[in-house]
C-alpha cells in the first residue's frame, strides 16, 4: 500500500475531501500525554483526513434565523461521516496488513482526563488526547490561524478531522505554513466570547517548525459554544432572562463551562430540540464566519462562489437585560427602542 493508493481510495472511493502524511517523528516535541505513540507504541504515520462543512451550513445561523441546519449538518451529521470515513479507510489500511488505530478529535485537553496530574517517572498518563489541528498541519493539510482554528488551501477555516495512527510507513506530506492567515484578527472582532486574545499568543513547535497563535480563553469559548452566552443565544435569554455571565468576567475552565452547559441543558428546551447535547449555538461566528468570509473576499482560499457570504457584521444580542425584559416574557422586540442598538445588535427575538 502506497500513500497515492490510499489517498485515491479515500478521496474518490470514501470521498473525503483532503488527506494527508505525516511520520511520527514530527511529533516528537509533543507532550507525552498528547503523544500519538501513547494510544499506538507502534505508529509510524499519521494519517489526517478532513471533510468539508457546507457553507450553506452557516445561513440562518448567521442572521439568528435558524440553528438547526448549523447543528444536524456542520456538527452531528457531519462528525458522524468523519467517523464512517475513519471506518472504511481503516479498513482499506487493514487488508493491506497493517493496523489502523482511529483517533477521533476530542476534547485535547489534559483536564479532560481523569482527576489527577500527569504521572510522572515515565508511568502513562492516563487520557491521551492527539492534539487534532497539530497533527493536521504535520499532515501538510493546512496552517493554523491567528483563532487557532485549522485553515485549509481549498475551505479556509470550514472542515472537520479525522485521524487515523497506522503502523504502515507511509511517503510523508511537506509541512506547508504561514500563508493563509493574514493577521487580519476579523476572528478576534466577531468572536462573541472575548474568547479569542487580540494580543496575547503562544508558540507552538512541531516537525521542525515554529508558530504563533492566540492564546484561546478555551472556558469562554465553550460558555459560548454551549449556548450560555447572552450576546449569541436568544434562547438562553428566553428561558433565563434575568440570568447575566458577562463573558469577560468568567474564569472558568474548559470543563467547567463544559460541566455547566450539561447541567442547564435540560432546562432549555430550544436546545433539546436542536440536539442531544448542547453543543454550536455560537456558530463559530468569529474563528469561523468571519474567517472564511474574510479569506474568500481576499481570494487566499480556493473553494470561491458566485456571492459573497456577507457583507455586514454579524448580529449579536446585548449582553445585559433592557428595559424590554421588565415583562419578562424574555427578549422582546421594541419598536421604538432606536438606542442601545446600534450597530449590529438586534433586539427582535421573543
Ligand atoms: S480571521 Fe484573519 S486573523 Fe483570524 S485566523 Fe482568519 S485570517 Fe487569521
Ligand atoms: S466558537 Fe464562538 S466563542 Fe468560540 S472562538 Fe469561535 S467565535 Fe469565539
């Protein structure tokens, strides 16, 4: 099995929209407990495949018209052909004699593990978790963005991962950064969770190469993400409309902001009816809209269409409650409030 035979199975059998290489030996500055060899002490390649979101998943969410296709299409259908993709490449991998260890993106984050530090004195962590954006960009498949999101040649920020380990060794893809984003920190403006850091980065090393990205507030992104960010979810706003977590003052961590959006999600009935979990009510409107917006516009991505996506702001709520929640009826459209609203906020959701 050669890498040409198994990107043209996965592209035109599987129809996965780019794949690529990358051999283990680029990972070696990653941490142990984000180290491939951890889940597979046999690895010699990793393989990273990705399948497009459909821009057409972002209409309605973008205007605060319509989250469900946002939801069903760009997360849990899509997640669920990564998966099946995952599947049948593997299987290709394995009648070839070789193993393949699928290794979904999950949550890459040590406090996602069980309680506890890191072992030390070479015992095995205990949650391994491949950083998914690292390994693509080993892969060659694209850079990562100022919003550390995974930019791709064709669809800018617009894709989701999957990643296979194989004991095959495999003819590796060149490391390819640095020429998508262009600073332009759009993603910064429109993120509705002060989430993304304007100024403060971190550096990243891998495979030979060094890069900054912002350093993400991970627990306001996920506050956001889950829908428990008044600025983006009007449906948080209906349910709780005396209930204020102004972003900026949030400190909490990834699990937290993930605990927590578990904990109301029964209580918020709109939600129940998107999904089976809280999950894409801010619709990535900065890491993602923007982006691709702004990546389009400048033509420095290949997948172009006919029409702009769109040329205004994105739409976000106020954050505090107005003097329309005196009804308490939850967000309630007022006619004559001609302040306050300015811009890009909108008022007309009940
Ligand atoms: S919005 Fe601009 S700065 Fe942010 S990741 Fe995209 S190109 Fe880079
Ligand atoms: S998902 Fe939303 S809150 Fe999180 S970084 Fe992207 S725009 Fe910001």
């Amino acid at each position: 099995m050669t890498s040409e035979e198994l990107k043209k199975f996965a592209k035109e059998v599987v129809g996965v929209d780019a794949i690529g290489i990358a051999p283990i030996e680029r990972f070696e500055t990653a941490p142990e407990y984000m180290h491939p060899r951890q889940i597979f002490p046999g690895v010699k390649s990793v393989i990273v495949f990705t399948r497009r979101i459909l821009r057409g998943c972002y209409r309605g969410i973008e205007r605060g018209t319509h989250w469900p296709s946002y939801q069903v299409f760009a997360y849990a259908g899509l997640t669920k052909l990564v998966h099946q993709a995952n599947y049948r490449i593997g299987r290709f991998i394995e009648d070839h004699g070789f193993e393949a260890v699928p290794a979904p993106p999950a949550a890459t984050l040590k406090e996602a593990g069980p309680r506890g530090p890191v072992p030390e004195g070479g015992k095995y962590p205990r949650n391994i978790n491949i950083s998914a954006r690292i390994a693509a960009v080993m892969a060659g498949l694209g850079e990562m963005g100022w919003s550390k999101v995974l930019l791709t040649d064709d669809f800018g920020p617009r894709q989701r991962l999957g990643i296979i380990l194989t004991d095959a060794e495999l003819e590796p893809d060149p490391v390819r950064i640095g020429h998508i984003c262009d600073g332009c920190k759009l993603c910064v403006r429109d993120c509705p969770g002060n989430a993304i850091d304007k100024e403060k980065s971190i550096e990243i090393k891998a495979g030979g190469k060094t890069w900054r990205c912002n350093d993400l507030n991970i627990g306001r992104c996920k506050l956001t993400h889950f829908g428990l960010n008044r600025r983006t979810s009007p449906h948080f706003v209906k349910t709780f409309p005396g209930i204020v977590l102004p972003m900026m003052e949030q400190g909490n961590t990834w699990v937290e902001g993930w605990n927590f959006g578990h904990a109301l999600f029964d209580a918020l009935p709109t939600y129940k009816a998107f999904s089976a979990y809280p999950i894409a009510i801010c619709g990535a409107r900065g890491c993602i809209i923007s982006c691709m917006n702004h990546l389009e516009k400048r033509k420095r991505i290949k997948n172009l269409f006919k029409r702009n996506f769109t040329d205004e702001k994105p739409w976000m709520l106020e954050e505090k409650p107005q003097k329309f929640h005196e009804d308490h009826h939850g967000f309630v459209y007022d006619p004559e409030d001609k302040e306050g609203f300015g811009g890009n906020v909108q008022s007309d959701w009940y």
